[in-house]
C-alpha cells in the first residue's frame, strides 16, 4: 500500500523520478540479463550527483534510460513532473543536456567551431531558412569560449575536427549546457581524455554546474572525482544502489573507503 | 580544328547537365553519407515526365519544375523506407529504383522511348530569342551553364541556412542532431528529397536536348554521379576558394571529358559501361589514399 501511494508521488523539488523500473536484455534467450528489478531513483532540484559503479553495473544503462537510448520493460520516468517514459530521445534532449565518453560524439568534426554553436545555440526553436549563422551572436559565443580558457576564441572558424579530445570535449560541455536545460548528463565524461585534459574538463564542469545551478547527474569511473566533486554520492552494483550518501555524510567517504567497498563488491562476484 | 571544337562543345554540355545530377548525389552521398541508389531511377523520371508534360502542351521551365518536384517525391518515399521503415540506405534506394521502372513507364504511357521533335523546350523557346545568332550553336553550353549557376547558389545559399547547418550536421553525426533535439531522420529526408529533385532536373534539361525521353538512360547514372563527386572532391579538393558544389560540377565535366577521350582513341561502345566502372574504382582507390594522407595530417593537432 505504502508503495502504492508512493508511485503516484509527485514532489515538487524532484526534479527526476524513476520509479519501479524493471529492464532485461536478451528477454528469452540464454544471454537474458536482468539488470534493473523495481530501480528507483530521485534527484533534487540543482543537486549534483555522482555515480560510480563496476562494469555492468548498470550506470550507463540507467542514463540511457533517462535520456530514452535504452527502453524499459515497464516503470515510470518523470523529468519536472512530466512522464517522459513515451518520449522520443530527440524529444527528451529538449529539457536533457548529454556530454558522453567519447569527445567525437558531442560535436560535429566536420563543422567549425563557430557553425557548431550556432546550431545549439538554436536548441528549441525552429531551424528554418533564415541564415544559420547570426553575427550578432559572434561576440556572445566568443565570451563563452573564454570560459573555457583554450583560446578557441580566436579560433571560430577552425574545423571541430581538428581539435584534440580534450578541447573537443570542452566545447560539447558548454555547446549542451549553453541553452537552459533542467538535467545535465556526464557520461563518463573525462574517461577518453589524458589526466590533464580531464582535470580541466572536470574543473570546467564544476563551474559551470555551479554558476548555472544545473542539476547534474555525473556517471565516473574515477572515485576521486565522485568524491570530491558533487553534492551526493551513489554506488551502482547489479542494477542496485548500494551506497547513497549526501551532504555530511557523503563527507565522510575517503576515496580509501569508496575502494575497499568497491573492491568486497568486486570480489562477490568474482572480478 | 572544328571536329575538336564540337567535340569539347559537346563535352561541356553533357558535363554541365550532369553537373546538375552531380550536385544532387553531393548532397546524398557526401553531405548526408547515403549511398543514395535511387538516382538511377528519378534521372529517367525526370525525362519522362518532361516528355511527357511538354507533348502535352506545357511549357518547358514549368515542366523543369515539375520534374524536380517528382524527383523529390521519390526521394521522400526512399527517405521514409530508411528511417520509418528501418531498411538500410541501399535496400530503400534500390526499392525506389525498381518502383520507378515502371512509375516511369506509366508516365511514356507504355513506350520505353517517347520523342518530341520540334516542340518548345528551354533552349528553343523564352529567353533564348535574346541571344545573338552566332552564339546559337552554344545555346545549350550557355542554358545549361546559367542552369547550373543558379541551381548551385541556390543550393550554397541553402547550406548556409539553419536548415542546411542541420543537414551537414546530421550527415556528419547524428547525435549531435538528437542533442539539440531535432530529428535526423527528418532532415535525411529532406536531403534526399532535394538530391533526387536535383537529379531528376538534369534529367529533364538532357531530355530537352536531346528532345526525347529515354526510359533506359537511368542505368548507370548513379555511378555517374558518384564518379562525378568523388572525382571532383579529389582533384579541386585542395583549392581553398572553390565550393564544393563546383567541385562536383566539373567533376562532371572532366568525367564526360574522360569517356569522351576513350571514344575519340577508338574505344567501341560496347565497353562503355565498362569504362565507367574502371573510371569510377580509380577515383574511389585514389580518393581513399588521399584520404589517408589526410588523416595523417589531422593528428598533428595542436595540444591541449
């Protein structure tokens, strides 16, 4: 009853819902998995919230399901109140920004920089014959690429392909936060990247999360990160949440700690 | 001196009407990266129906119009077949082809030639009465050179508009064009319509040359127009000024220059078709070395 009651809860600070989701690959064959049985999630309005979790875990299973990549067998998902269990993904990045592992897939290499922005900066209106690049924007976009500090700024026109992973990944991070969205997804953002390349982009996240007070949710497989940066910590394992800690309590996780959970889990099934 | 001129004048005029078809597969094959096979079923398309349109009476630029927008039609129908249906891109234009054979012979009314001697046809009628006499012998070099001026700008200026960005975008990664929440499939098929619209038009303006419509003429187009762009890209590729929609278009020419040459050196017709295959495996091996070339270049990319 309790749980019944619970479904049909619509609290006005949630900002997502994912309520009773059950999700098996391979339904009926040797291969089934089954991954998700009665998964709930729900993130807070403006909380930053990273998840870590072993191969298989089911962390980027549970984003593509939010952002309509993956398919549920049944289960709810709300975004503001809204179901968006029905949507397309197309239809759901209108409110969802993604920023995924690999830098390619956020930008487009074979546009410049300049015509990259121009075409998210248009997010949410029509896409008609009008010109697509509008010069008076030229300024605007420069200002936000000094944010970034690479100096792309004098580099408008350059072609996004031949741009390192890095600098690439810098720019699909501020060209998918640019216009106003209600979630931010990190799809491991920082895993394709060199250690100093993702230091920066992950510095860069943190200000921008902040500055915009983005509700974020941030997929990591460096528990240093989920440690240090974010307002909640969740540790994926099966298709379960096993450790989800907030504020003090988040606090008092060492990365020493985060580890040797990790690692028991690990070793339970036999990694 | 004079066999030469005629020859080269020749070579022009074919070269610049397929120019037209070259563009048309631009944006298919390049632009969206659909290896778009439907083309070797709107070309014949658009010389029917304008065949067909012009005996019956209509006037010439209308029936370039109307042409271009079969043409584009059947490019929706390929279009939806990939993205409603989830065949692949090869399968759908092959679908479309097929149909076309006999959507093509409904049109000629069962012929698989419909001629139209002596009737109205853009290089005969309306704007050519302005041209001085002794420029009618490259009327249609000229007609056909305007067409493909206009029709190039047009499509430049489109490329430039959001929904052109979008197009580029979409051929180049889709997910990006999910990202800011717009459908690619959608902008798939408004690119393949314009490419078969482009195609079935060359269609039209050959068959006004030729002052006939020939339902077989489709075979082989698509390798045509694929030779045509690929070799066009790579040999004007490097020049920093030149839009890639004049790449295509003299693409074309050096193409036709090309089998023309063969013929003049004594090659029989009957390996004509062997000579394209041969013609368009080159292009396609050396623009594939080019492209490494290119790669290598691309990771001397300066550090973070």
């Amino acid at each position: 009853m309790l749980k019944l009651l619970n479904s049909n809860r619509h609290s006005n600070n949630s900002i997502v819902e994912m309520q009773h989701i059950y999700k098996t690959f391979n339904k009926g064959s040797v291969n089934e998995v089954v991954l998700f049985t009665d998964f709930n999630l729900n993130i807070s309005q403006g909380e930053f919230v990273s998840v870590v979790g072993s191969n298989g875990s089911g962390k980027t299973t549970m984003l593509n399901i939010l952002c309509g990549t993956t398919e549920i067998d049944s289960g709810k998902i709300f975004l503001k109140g809204q179901d968006i269990g029905k949507m397309k993904e197309y239809q759901r990045a209108a409110s969802i920004g993604r920023v995924f592992q690999n830098p390619a897939i956020g930008t487009c290499p074979s546009l410049t920089i300049l015509e990259n922005m121009s075409l998210a900066d248009n997010k949410g209106s029509t896409f008609g014959l009008t010109p697509g690049i509008n010069k008076r924007r030229i300024d605007f976009f420069r200002s936000q690429l000094e944010l970034l500090k690479l100096g792309l700024e004098d580099k408008i026109d350059l072609l996004v392909g031949s741009l390192s992973g890095g600098q690439r990944q810098a720019l699909a991070l501020l060209i998918s936060t640019m216009t106003p969205i209600e979630l931010l997804i990190l799809d491991e953002h920082t895993a394709a990247l060199d250690p100093r390349s993702s230091e920066t982009v992950m510095e860069l996240t943190e200000r921008i999360v902040r500055e915009k007070k983005l509700t974020t949710l941030m997929v990591t497989h460096n528990l240093r990160y989920a440690v240090q940066y974010g307002d909640r910590l969740i540790m994926m394992h099966k298709g379960n949440s096993v450790i989800d800690v907030a504020g003090e309590d988040k606090n008092n996780y060492a990365v020493s700690d985060l580890l040797k959970i990790f690692n028991e889990i690990s070793v339970e099934c036999g990694n | 001196m004079d066999v030469f001129l005629s020859i080269f004048n020749n070579i022009l005029e074919e070269g610049l009407i397929y120019g037209i078809m070259a563009m048309g597969v631009y944006i298919s094959y390049s632009v969206l990266d659909f290896p778009d096979l439907s083309v070797d079923g709107t070309f014949p398309l658009g010389m029917c129906i304008t065949a067909a349109l012009i005996t019956a009476g209509f006037n010439p630029f209308l029936s370039c119009i109307i042409a271009f927008i079969c043409g584009a039609v059947a490019g929706c129908v390929t279009g939806l077949l990939h993205v409603k249906l989830d065949i692949t891109n090869l399968l759908s234009g092959i679908i479309t082809m097929m149909a076309m054979w006999s959507v093509n012979l409904v049109v000629t009314r069962g012929s698989a030639v419909l001629p139209y001697y002596n009737q109205p046809t853009i290089f005969t009628s309306g704007p050519i009465g302005i041209l001085p006499e002794g420029l009618y012998t490259y009327r249609v070099v000229i007609i056909a050179a305007l067409a493909v001026i206009v029709l190039k700008i047009l499509l430049d200026m489109y490329l430039k508009t959001k929904s052109g960005l979008l197009l580029r975008a979409a051929g180049d990664n889709q997910q990006f064009v999910i990202s800011i929440s717009r459908d690619p499939g959608k902008m798939k098929i408004i690119g393949l319509a314009i490419g078969n619209g482009y195609t079935a038009l060359a269609g039209s303006i050959l068959s006004q040359q030729a002052e006939s419509a020939n339902i077989n003429s489709g075979t082989g187009m698509v390798v045509m127009g694929l030779a045509s762009v690929i070799i066009g890209l790579s040999i004007f590729g490097k020049v920093k000024i030149m839009k890639a929609t004049t790449m295509v278009v003299l693409g074309a020419v050096v193409y036709k220059a090309c089998l023309a040459i063969a013929m003049l050196l004594g090659l029989p017709t009957n390996f004509m078709k062997l000579l394209m295959a041969v013609i368009f495996t080159i292009a396609l091996v050396s623009s594939n070395f080019m492209k490494k070339g290119r790669n290598k270049r691309h990771a001397e990319t300066p550090e973070f």
